[in-house]
C-alpha cells in the first residue's frame, strides 16, 4: 500500500519523514526496529569523501534503546561501545540480506531473547541520557583544563 506517509510491504513499513514529536509513538508500534548502515563508510556530504562512520553516535540508535523495542544494528565497531549482540540488541555480522532474515527470524521466535534485549536496552538508554553523556565530555573537557 503506498499513500502519502508510508510504503507498506507486508510486513515492513518504510516512513517518511516524521515530525521529530511522533518519533517515539511510530516506534513503539514495532515489533523489530532495524538500523542498518553502509559497512563502507558513512557521509555527510553529497560527495561522500568523508567518511564520519568512525566517529558516529546516531541518535537513531538512542532512541531504539530506550523504545522498548527490540533491534537489530549493522555490525559497526563505532556503535559496539554501546551495543552489545544479544544483549541490547542484535548485530547483523555482515549485511547481507540472508545476516538480517536471520537476526529477524531470532527475534521472531524467541521470546525470552526479545524481552531480555528489550530489558537491556532500556537500562543501557537510562546510562546515556543526553544529560549524563553530557556530563562524562564536560569532566574530561576539565581533565583537560
């Protein structure tokens, strides 16, 4: 079905854009969130010679943790400081269409893993706050001092 806010193939809605507001009610709608990113580098620029994946911390990924819904994240080592494979999430070892049937399948079928991922991500959002991440960068900025 395609209308003016979302293409829905069986079971995968893909949005467009969201006011930043409904982000978390869109969210929690899911059963599977998925965050897939490129495994060659990461632009942000139209001429894509600036590869930033080393350095990211989406905000995507926060709000994943802290939604109360189970993901699964491309395996990129930058975001392996906060998630943890069948921990907090699931990480697709490579993207391969067959690494992400299988994460969803796993999913899918195991309870318990869900509502231990589910349990995991919501403590680890509740360690980086937007406050508290602040917080650690300020008292190394005065380390620095």
């Amino acid at each position: 079905m395609i209308d003016a806010n979302y293409i829905k193939l069986k079971n995968v809605k893909i949005f467009d854009l969201i006011k930043y507001s409904k982000v978390p009610l869109n969210l929690i709608k899911a059963d599977i969130l998925l965050m897939p990113y490129s495994l060659t580098g990461v632009s942000i620029n139209t001429l894509g010679n600036d590869d930033t994946s080393k350095f990211a911390s989406p905000i995507k990924m926060f709000e994943y943790l802290a939604s109360g819904v189970p993901f699964i994240s491309s395996d990129m080592s930058v975001l392996k400081e906060i998630l943890l494979d069948k921990k907090n999430c699931i990480i697709a070892k490579d993207n391969s269409i067959e690494e992400w049937v299988k994460a969803i399948e796993l999913l899918e079928n195991n309870l318990i893993l869900r509502k231990k991922i589910v349990r995991n991500a919501l403590i680890c959002a509740s360690k980086n706050t937007w406050f508290l991440r602040t917080k650690a960068i300020v008292n190394e900025y005065l380390k620095c001092s």
